[in-house]
C-alpha cells in the first residue's frame, strides 16, 4: 500500500511544534517570524515578546549584539554557521547561564538573494560544563606542581582554578611542628593555625592577607573540614549561622556577595596539609559535579605541595646541619688574618674550615660534596672532619689528600653523583677540595687541589699573581691518585682567595672569566676583608640553586725577632749548649717564668734526636701569641714512641714528660727529615714543672 506525501505545513508545524531544539525563522529585517516556543530559554516567555523582534531584544543576557551581529553575516554573505558555541543568561530564567549551539541556514530566493533564515539553537549546557570541567582538571594537572616551592605550587594552584572554574581561591596551609616536623594523621584541632599561602585574584578584598597564620573561626566550615577531611559545597547566605563565629573575618566574604563556596581539605598519605576554598559570585552557583572537580583538583594539588613541603623540611634540616658542621668562630692566627661568605642556598655539601698547624702555621680549606640534602651534609661533615684529623698529623699536603682520596672512596654515593653500576670507580666523584698551607716564617705557601676551582693569589699591590695549581682528580676514585702541590713565596699583605663552583656560576663553564672577576674585586687588597668578600659576592651573583663559599685570607709575616734558630752538632755535649740557649733567649723575650719547663722539654727533645736522629740538630723557639713553641729537627724519619716508663727502669719517661708539660705536641714530616715540637701556655696554666719532676721521683738538680 503507498502512502500519501505528508504535507509541507503539517511537517514544519510538527517540526517547530515537537522540536527539542529551538527553531527561529528571520526575515531580511533579522525580525523573527516564526520560532518553536518550547525550546529551552524562550520557553514561557510570550510571544509578542519574540515575534517581530530581533534576536538581541529578547536575549540580552548574551554578549551584546554577538547574536544578532551573526544573524546578519548570515544574511549578507549567504554563507551558513554551523555550530557556534555561545554563551550567556537564559532570557526566561535569568539566573541560569546557559551554553548553546548556534547554526543559521540562509534561505535564498530564485533571483540569488536571502529574504531570511533559519535558525537552530541546540542547548549544551550540561555537556560543555562537563567539558569546562574536565579543562579545569587538565588545568590542574598541566600547571600545579612545576617547581618544589611551596608557595610556587600553592599559586598554581588557585591560578588554575580562577577565574575558569572559581571567582575567587584561597589555600591555607597548617604550619610545620615546632622542630619542623610534618603533619601527624588525625583530625585537626580547630585552634591549629593555617598560613595563607596564595589567594587568587588579588584585586578581591579578604581579611586574611599573604602570610596571615591563625586559626579559622570555630566552628565553621573550614574547622569542620580540617576535623572530618570532608569536601563542602555551601549556598551562602548573609544570616547563615556560622558566619557569626567570625564577624570580621567574613565581612570582606559578604560584601564581595559571595553566594556559593566549596571548602575543600587538602590531604597526602593520611595527613592533612591544608585547606583549598573556592569561592563564586557569578550568577551559577557551584553544583555537586563541581564539588567533584574541587576533590580531584585539591588531591592533586596535595601530592605536589606533600613533595614540596617534604623537600622544604629536607632543605630546612640539611640547612642547620650544614650549618651545624661548619667551623665556629674562626681563631685569631699570627699567620693570617682570615674573613669568609657562606651561602647555603642549595643545602648541599660545600664546607670551608681554617686549621692552625704547628709551628704558627695555618692551613685554609674549601670543598664541596656532590648532590644536595641531608645525605650531602652529612657525607661533607664526614669528611670535614677527616680532613682536619688528617691536617693535624702534620702530613704534606699531597699525602693528606691522598689519604682524603681513601677516605672518600668508603664513603657512599651522595644523590646527584651520576654514580651507578655501571659507573667505573675512577669516574666516581664524591668531592672537591682545595687547600692552602701558609707558613709565616718561611712565607711559603703550599697549594694544592682535587677537581677543584685554583685559589686566586693577589700581591700586596693589588696585582694578581700567576701561580698555576695542577688540577688533580676529584676526591672519591681511591687506588693512589696523584695530586701535586705548588709552593710559593707571599709577600706579607698578599691575598688568598678559595672559592667553590657556585660562587662562579654566573659564568658558566668559563673558569677563567669568573677568576678575573675575583681579581678585579681583590684589587684593592687594603680594604676590609669583610667589606671585599660581600663585593665578591654582589659582582658574582651567584647562583642561588647551590652553594656558594668565599673564604679569603690576607698573610702576615712572624717578625724575626720572634724566632730563634739553632743548628748544633749531633753530640751528648750539646744539651746542655741547647739548655743556655733556650735561658738566653727567653730572658730577651722576658719570658724568665717559662724557663725550666722549656730548658726541661728542650733537654728531652735534643737528647732523643741524639740517640736516635741522624744528622745534625736544629733547635727552633718561636714566640706567638701568647705561647712558646719549642721544635728539634733531624734527618731521622722515624717516629718516636711514647711509653709509660715502669718505677724500675732508668728511662723511658723523656717524651712522656714532654707531653705532660705541653699543652701540644706532636710529630711533623717532611721528606728530608722530621720534627717533635712541643707548644706551651704562657697564661699560668702550664703544668709545674717542678711538682711533675717530683712526681716522678727525679732530683731537679739531674738537669
């Protein structure tokens, strides 16, 4: 059976009549002549209201004149528009902001022109919210979390969030324990304080400023959030009863006419951080979709500022452990006069350290530990001290290296080392080190360094010297790498200058410009040391992503009328020539008070070189601050041994004897020869040398 063709008119009254989409016919005049009153936003308004009216009449909570500005290129070009998304208040229930599809399909008459159109308005409100949100999330997850800053990623944070999804956003963070300790687990007490750490955009008025930390007003929903860890979507309104817990706290909220808010906690591994809170006053009210997006945003944002505020607290500890490790307050030194600048900005492992040596000498120290952290730190104090245990066994420099060398190849690995499996140990770094060794007697300076930047000398005058300092391995490989020292002579009043890689960062891999930098600063070398290590620092500029260390020393010379020297032949006889010796010298330093203990421990230390020493004998005094150093040299390499002498035996008590009357003393090596030296006090609190002879039971007259 064949049907009958339905009728034009009954099709577009069905059409316009049935339509979930709303159907509008304009004319040339963009006057509508026709149009489905069911479709979503025109419905119930009446239709003298729309017919014979053009689009932006009866519309007005669109973009102003965007509709009918695309009605009439319709119209004039002839071109149809298809699915063009526009937005704006619905003219029949004006607190809903709607998100519609518009598409105009010119009608051309026979003679070529366009006495109208069609057009179709598909609502896709729910479906480009959907999408809005899901932009949010990508937001979120493309922006939050690119530095390991805390308050970098907080501002991401609300950044993303505003002004897309939020009018305003907020995130407050409970503040670290009292020793810096995270987070416990557990509901959140309501007078915790919480610091405001982004709040976005700035131009809204809060009574919470950057930096504010305090409590919330209790009970509210922030109180409640943080004590449950629930997410809240609230309607706000000016008598709703938990805005009186805080009268002038909310007030900026009010007269802002927020009317819709979601707070929000802020959680990583079962701790709460913190509280994000949302804020609008646009015409839509949050809905409970958007009360998912807040989660998922908030959790998000958690796991990156959890990481940032962990690696604070690394930062914070590796820091004052860094700190903690490194020397005190540097002494006063006949050698040198010393100043410094310590930036532990990376909180990795660079130290310095000044060690006073026997025989006035000083040794300046500088090194840097590879990676960052605790690790670092704690690989740095390690070896720290092992350098200046080795420094005071008085080795030459190239050995306490060598031995550093060792030590650091037990040591493992520090974070950032680039050290693995397949990694051959003489590739391994662990550490840099650089060290100067000056003698104010002699004026010498031994240098000497392990991948290290070169120490920077300049002369009294100012002009740099050009001293070249091998570049020996970086500590860590072990197996007897080679390190080899230069010596040169200063000149009273020169500048030393040892510095680590971050305070010539600014200049990237070139060295040599960084060094020229340091000279330049040092060429005024009469200023204050003080005063010349924060001018480094300004033209530096280092960089603030690892540690910088300056440690600068101006030399001195020891007067020569401070130091006596003697070379006597090696004979029994001479002991007692070397006892008159000491007695004249220290009556021209009116030191007549430190003379039996002196004459006693000079005894002791020529007669040992005698019986075991080859060679002649040198006797030295020095005068430094208040102290007496004694020192006997010869060409016996080896070592004397201490021992407690038992009540039968005739000797066996000289060295012991020597110890007891020092505050110091100790063994130095050389590679021609060896010297015992001793240090004394001259501030009375030296040992008596005559109740300590009678302890032994030895007559005083025996000297």
């Amino acid at each position: 059976m064949t049907g009958c063709p339905a009728d034009d008119t009954a099709v577009l009254n069905a059409l316009f009549a049935d339509s979930p989409q709303g159907l509008f016919v304009f004319d040339a005049e963009q006057k509508v002549t026709r149009y489905n009153p069911s479709g979503r936003g025109v419905r119930g308004l009446p239709a003298g209201d729309v017919v014979g009216h053009g689009v932006d009449d009866f519309v007005p909570g669109f973009a102003a004149g965007e509709l009918g500005r695309l009605v009439g290129d319709a119209l004039r070009t002839g071109e149809p528009l298809r699915g063009r998304l526009v937005r704006g208040r619905s003219p029949s229930e004006p607190w809903r902001t709607l998100a519609v599809e518009v598409s105009l399909f010119p009608l051309p008459d026979r003679g070529g022109g366009v006495p109208g159109l069609v057009g179709v308005v598909e609502d896709v409100t729910e479906r480009q919210a959907a999408a809005d949100r899901l932009a949010v999330l990508g937001a979120v997850h493309r922006t939050v979390g690119s530095t390991l800053e805390v308050r970098t990623t907080a501002g991401e944070l609300v950044h993303a969030l505003v002004p897309g999804f939020a009018d305003a956003a907020a995130v407050d963070l409970l503040e670290d324990g009292p020793a810096g300790e995270g987070h416990r687990a557990g509901p959140v007490p309501s007078d915790a304080p919480l610091r405001r750490t982004a709040f976005a955009p700035p131009t809204v008025p809060t009574s919470r400023k950057q930096d504010d930390s305090r409590p919330f007003p209790f009970p509210t929903p922030y109180t409640q959030a943080l004590n449950d860890t629930r997410a809240r979507l609230l309607q706000v309104s000016p008598d709703d009863p938990w805005l009186a817990a805080g009268p002038d706290d909310f007030a900026p909220l009010i007269a802002a006419e927020v009317h819709s808010m979601i707070v929000a906690p802020l959680m990583a591994r079962g701790t709460v951080l913190g509280l994000l809170t949302l804020y609008r006053v646009r015409t839509d009210p949050f809905e409970e979709a958007d009360l998912d997006v807040a989660r998922q945003a908030a959790a998000t944002a958690s796991a990156h500022l959890d990481n940032a505020l962990r690696y604070r607290r690394e930062h914070t500890v590796a820091s004052a452990l860094q700190r903690r490790l490194q020397p005190g307050e540097i002494p006063r030194l006949t050698a040198v006069e010393t100043s410094h600048v310590y930036l532990p900005e990376g909180a990795g492992g660079a130290w310095f350290d000044v060690v006073p040596l026997s025989g006035t000498r000083v040794a300046l120290v500088v090194g840097d530990v590879t990676g960052h952290g605790i690790e670092a730190a704690a690989t740095m104090g390690q070896l720290r001290v092992a350098l200046r245990t080795l420094a005071l066994q008085d080795l030459e420099p190239d050995e306490l290296l060598t031995h550093l060398d060792e030590v650091a190849a037990q040591l493992p690995a520090t974070a950032g080392t680039g050290t693995d499996t397949d990694t051959p140990d003489a590739d391994r770094c662990v550490a840099t080190c650089a060290i100067a060794v000056y003698d104010p007697v002699s004026r010498q300076c031994a240098l000497i360094r392990a991948g290290h930047p070169a120490p920077v000398l300049v002369d009294p005058d100012g002009c740099p010297l050009d001293v070249d300092v091998p570049r020996g391995p970086a500590l860590g490989a072990g197996g007897g790498q080679v390190f080899t020292p230069v010596v040169v002579q200063l000149a009273p009043g020169s500048l030393l200058a040892v510095c680590t890689a971050g305070l010539l960062a600014s200049r990237g891999e070139d060295e040599e410009a960084a060094r020229r930098d340091v000279e330049h600063v040092l060429a005024t070398p009469a200023r204050p040391l003080r005063e010349l290590c924060d001018t480094c620092v300004y033209r530096m500029a280092p960089s603030r992503s690892d540690d910088a260390v300056l440690l600068l020393a101006r030399t001195h010379a020891l007067p020569p009328d401070r130091v006596a020297d003697w070379t006597l032949p090696r004979d029994v006889s001479v002991v007692g020539t070397a006892r008159r010796l000491v007695d004249q010298q220290l009556t021209v330093w009116h030191l007549q008070e430190a003379a039996y203990a002196t004459e006693l421990i000079v005894s002791e230390l020529v007669t040992n070189a005698i019986r075991y020493g080859r060679g002649p004998v040198r006797l030295r005094l020095i005068h430094d601050q208040g102290r007496l150093l004694a020192e006997v040299t010869d060409a016996n390499s080896v070592s004397p041994h201490l021992r407690h002498a038992r009540d039968s035996d005739e000797g066996g008590r000289g060295l012991y004897i020597v110890m007891r009357l020092s505050s110091r003393w100790g063994v130095r090596h050389s590679r021609r020869d060896k010297t015992i030296w001793s240090e004394q006090r001259l501030d009375g609190t030296s040992p008596d040398p005559f109740a300590l002879m009678g302890a032994f039971g030895l007559d005083t007259a025996e000297l």
